[in-house]
C-alpha cells in the first residue's frame, strides 16, 4: 500500500523524487506493478496454487496425512478466487494471451530501466519497493513452485530484469531477504 511505500522510503532513506513529473511516472509505474502485473503473475500461477498451498500447511506444521487434501481442496478453492479477482481486474483471455501480456508487462519495465540501476535513476525509490514487493512475492517466495514468470526472467531476454531485482533486493534488504 502507499502507507507502507512512504515509511519504506522513510526507513531506508530511499530517494524521493526530484520533481513531480519523475514522481508521476513513478507512481505511474507503481499502479502498473500493483495492478496489471500483479493480477497477471495470479493468473501465471494458477497451475502450481496447490504447491504454493502445500508449502505454507508443511511451514505451519499441518500433519502431513492432511497436506495432500488441504493442498487440493485448499489449492482449487484460492485459484478459484485468485482467478476471479484477476479476470475481473483485467479481463478474461485465454491462457497464452494472459503469457503475452506479462511478457510484455516484464518488457515496457525492462524499457523503463533501460541502463539505469534502478527504474527511475541511479537510486532506489518507492517504485522499486513496489517492484521488490510484487516480484518478491511472486518469483521468490517458493522457488520450487516454478511458473511462466521464472522462465521470462530466466531467460536471456529478460537478464537486465532480473539483475535488477537482484540488486534492488541486494541494496534494500541486504543479507535480511529470506530464500
């Protein structure tokens, strides 16, 4: 939320935006993050929802006789939801036209950071807190619960990307970002 970016950049004396024309485009890119790619990776990781389901009832201490029914159960119950949320958010596509547009989401960004470090500069600011955020949530959280979003960033296409969140990950949490 934009209570948590303004304490963020408070924090971790990120840079604030030096006009308002650099600000709304950050805030721009923000919505763009927060929105449109944010319900595209729930629409990318509809097929592994079960795994990521799974993960968090082993990490809570379910017993494991229960995990494989609370995994399906639990994991078709939040796609359902998830899929609702992002469909009426951005629309009802078929599969590959959700892939095209998060690819091309990952690209306009990649465009935006252009050579920079970080996407509005040489130094973070809350658009790069929003992009941890989102991407942080969704690419790292639960590495073995791989989907579209870690074939694009893995791929050679989109490496400026990912070092890019390598380095926004590496300057705002240090060795504190959890694997």
């Amino acid at each position: 939320s934009q209570i948590i970016l303004r304490r963020l950049t408070q924090i971790f004396k990120l840079k604030t935006y030096p006009d308002e024309q650099s600000a709304a485009i950050g805030h721009a890119i923000d919505r763009l993050l927060d929105n449109h790619t944010f319900n595209l990776f729930i629409m990318s990781k509809q097929s592994v929802v079960g795994k990521i389901i799974e993960f968090m009832t082993r990490a809570n201490g379910v017993p494991s006789f229960l995990i494989p029914i609370l995994s399906s159960i639990g994991g078709s119950y939040v796609a359902k939801m998830t899929m609702k949320r992002a469909t009426t958010s951005i629309g009802t596509f078929k599969e590959i036209e959700y892939k095209e547009l998060l690819r091309n989401d990952l690209l306009q960004l990649q465009t935006i950071l252009g050579k920079n470090k970080y996407l509005m500069g040489d130094e973070p600011t809350t658009v790069d807190c929003t992009a941890i955020g989102q991407f942080g949530s969704a690419y790292y959280a639960i590495p073995s619960a791989r989907f579209y979003l870690h074939d694009l960033l893995e791929s050679s296409e989109f490496a400026p990307l990912k070092e890019y969140l390598e380095r926004v990950k590496t300057r705002i949490y240090g060795n504190e970002f959890c694997d």
